[in-house]
C-alpha cells in the first residue's frame, strides 16, 4: 500500500510541529502551536493579484481575531521558482506598506528553494527558511515585540540556528523536507 501525499496544509502542519518546534528554530513558535494560535491558509499563488487579495484578507482577518496570533499562508501553486517567489514577496511586502500595515504586520519568507544572498545553494543554513511549501508567515509586530522582550539574548538565535543547520547537514535536512512533502527523499 503506498502512503498518501501529504496536503500542503498538513506538511506545513507537520513541518511547524517537527522542525520549528521540535529543532525550536523560533523559540516562540511552541507556545502558539500550544495555544492553537496559529492560522494555516492555502492559497494559490498562479494569479499575483488575488493571491496580494488574499494577504489583505489574512491582515483584516487578524485585525478582528486577536485570539489569532499568526498566520501561515502556504502559496501552494504559482510560485515554485524562487526567483518568482521573490518578486511576489516584494510585491506583498509592498502592499502592506501601501495599505498602512507596516509596524503592525511583517512577512517571514520561506520557501523550499530557499537561499540567503551570499551562501552556496547547498548551504544547510539555508534550511532555516526552507518549507515544503513557498510561504507567507504573516507575524504580529505586537506580538513578536512581547515574546522578544522576554527571551535572552534574542540576537543569538540565527548563528544558533545556523549551527544547528551545519551540524545537521545539507543531506539530512534535504531528506526531511522532501519527506514532510511526501517525495522520494531526492534533493
């Protein structure tokens, strides 16, 4: 019997649980999966103006739940290729500048081709905004000021997260991911 390709939602799910929890890459996160916090949106990304609609409506949403405190906008068509997620992201960037939401929400991007400018492709610090799908995590100023504001030494986190990357290694957080997206392992 061959096990079911997992949906976009429930690999964004099981990488939110097992990698950003389960590493604690955002030492915040555990307390929101906890709560049942966070919000997780498929949208499809292939038209750009009504995936930006779809941000705007994730911001309206958040402005009337605050019981919601995040929100994970998984962009499960149109945006595989990263230069093409970039664009989109400066796009959604741009708007919520454009519609007064700058200091009141902010856009974490990850996607599964991730690369910081200046790292090699195969980088394992990359894998620390790499996802099994592109993604738009939609954070709460407000909220990630409160949570900063009571961590030690918030300023450590990416070199931590950069070493536990590099001591993982590129093999293995490659296999994780392609297997939190129900493919081969291959990557």
């Amino acid at each position: 019997m061959t096990a079911s390709v997992p949906s976009p939602l429930e690999a964004t799910r099981a990488w939110v649980e097992t990698f950003v929890v389960g590493l604690e890459v955002c030492p915040f996160a555990g307390r929101e999966v906890t709560r049942d916090s966070i919000r997780y949106v498929e949208v499809d990304a292939t038209d750009p103006a009504a995936a930006l609609m779809k941000l705007m409506e994730e911001c309206w949403h958040l402005d009337e739940h605050a019981e919601t405190e995040t929100t994970l906008m998984v962009l499960s068509e149109g945006l595989a290729d990263f230069d093409d997620y970039l664009d989109a992201l400066g796009m959604a960037e741009a708007l919520l500048e454009e519609q007064g939401y700058e200091g009141i929400y902010q856009i974490a991007s990850f996607h599964p081709d991730y690369e910081f400018e200046g790292e090699a492709g195969d980088s394992p610090r990359n894998f620390t905004n790499r996802s099994p799908w592109p993604m738009w995590h939609l954070i709460r100023e407000a909220g990630l000021e409160r949570a900063l504001a009571h961590y030690p030494d918030p300023e450590a986190i990416p070199e931590r997260n950069a070493a536990l990357m590099e001591a993982k290694g590129h093999d293995a957080l490659a296999a994780s991911l392609a297997a939190l997206r129900g493919a081969s392992g291959q990557g």
